[in-house]
C-alpha cells in the first residue's frame, strides 16, 4: 500500500519530527508511506468569512495538485467520521483488498480544508469533536496507521 499524508503547514518542533520519524520507520516494514508538506497562506490574525474562504482554496488548490485521479483520499476534519482504531485498520484493509492501493489522508491548515478538497474525499476521518493542532494531528496519525497494520497483521498493540 502506497499512503500520503498530505499536511498544510511546516512541522517545526522537533519531538513531534521524532516522533513521526520513529513511526515511518516502524511502517516501513508495512507500507510505503510519504508525508507531503505544503506551504500555509499568510494571512492577517482577523479574518472577514470571504478572506477565509479564500485562504482555504488556495490551500486547497495546493493539495488537489498533490494527489492523483487514483488516489483514495480521506481528509481529516472535525465534523468527519469517527472511527475506533479497529475500524480504521479494517477500512484500510477493505481498500487495499478491492485494488485501492494509493491512500492519501489529508490535513488541512488552522483553518480546516476547501469545499473543493472535501468534495474531493471518499471519506472523511475525525479524531475528536475537540480542536488539535494540525502538527500534533500527523503524529497521531501516523500512530494510527501503523496501529492499524498492527490490527490486520494479528500483532500485538497497546490497548
């Protein structure tokens, strides 16, 4: 299975880069995995509604370009499912088991995601109705996949 992260935003603390360095390298041994990291739009603090929306298209127009015609796309969003790590890990098996082996989760910046990105999704992915921000989210993500190849191998996972 071949899985994007596709994240607005530079990852600048260094223990959430060690964090998810430790867990590419333990997926590596299930998954080619690949994080994208694209530029966030400079924006004023105070945002009127139409220069928001303007800010999460140009973004939006940034991620759509990173992911291909083929590509399943999950995006992560407040509002979107939620899902036991269980489930995630038999959604995952599901996909790669009818041919969708190009996965690509999608984080947008502190704004959320454009309409045109979530009209883009086969699924949506929630953690929390609680707000994270979206550097922390890659490391849980990240967590969680390698705990879902975890699940469908039969291996051993902290419950």
């Amino acid at each position: 299975m071949n899985i994007s992260i596709v994240s607005i935003g530079k990852l600048k603390e260094k223990y959430l880069k060690q964090g998810i360095d430790e867990y590419l390298k333990r997926l590596a041994l299930y998954a080619k995995i690949e994080i994208i990291e694209l530029s966030d739009e400079k924006a004023p603090e105070n945002l009127s509604d139409s220069e928001m929306v303007q800010v999460k298209q140009k973004e939006g127009e940034r991620i759509l370009s990173k992911i291909g015609q083929d590509v399943h796309v999950i995006a992560l969003a407040i509002n979107g499912k939620q899902r036991s790590s269980e489930e995630l890990a038999k959604d995952l098996d599901s996909l790669a088991t009818y041919g969708k082996s190009k996965v690509a989760f999608v984080i947008g910046g502190s704004l959320g995601l454009s309409d045109e990105v979530m009209k883009r999704a086969n699924a949506t992915l929630s953690f929390s109705k609680m707000t994270f921000p979206h550097q922390l989210m890659r490391l849980v993500l990240v967590e969680q996949i390698y705990r879902a190849f975890r699940i469908n191998r039969g291996e051993p996972y902290h419950k």
